[in-house]
C-alpha cells in the first residue's frame, strides 16, 4: 500500500507498507520524498525503511495513535 503522507509546496512525502512474502510476518515500511522542482521531479527519494513484525506494526500504530490523542 503507498500514499501520499504530506504535500508541502513542490514537496511530497510518501510512505509504503507492503507484507513480505518470502518473510511470513514481516512487513517492509519505506518513506520516501520527491521535489517537484528537482532534475527528475517523479523520482522517489528513499528517506528511510524497515522492517517490522506484525506485532511491531501494531505496536507502532498504537504509539501513532497515543500521541494524536495528546
């Protein structure tokens, strides 16, 4: 799954979440940025990724998740 996590001017961050096939249980989160007035405008940045078990995931979207609500 990718989005698009913010638009700032010419400046885009996205994110992708995809469930690695050859790692039962694993998943694979990428964030990555392009700048519409750069050389290759449609060219991802790789910002930063890792991987994360399925109870990671769930345990990051519950930290997301508690500090919206402060």
């Amino acid at each position: 799954m990718n989005d698009i996590l913010s638009i700032t001017g010419d400046f885009v961050r996205e994110v992708d979440i995809r469930r690695l096939e050859a790692l039962p249980g694993t998943y694979h989160l990428e964030f990555s940025s392009r700048l519409a007035t750069a050389k290759k405008p449609l060219e991802l940045k790789k910002n930063f990724d890792l991987l994360l078990s399925h109870d990671e995931l769930l345990h990051f979207k519950d930290l997301i998740t508690h500090a919206l609500g402060e």
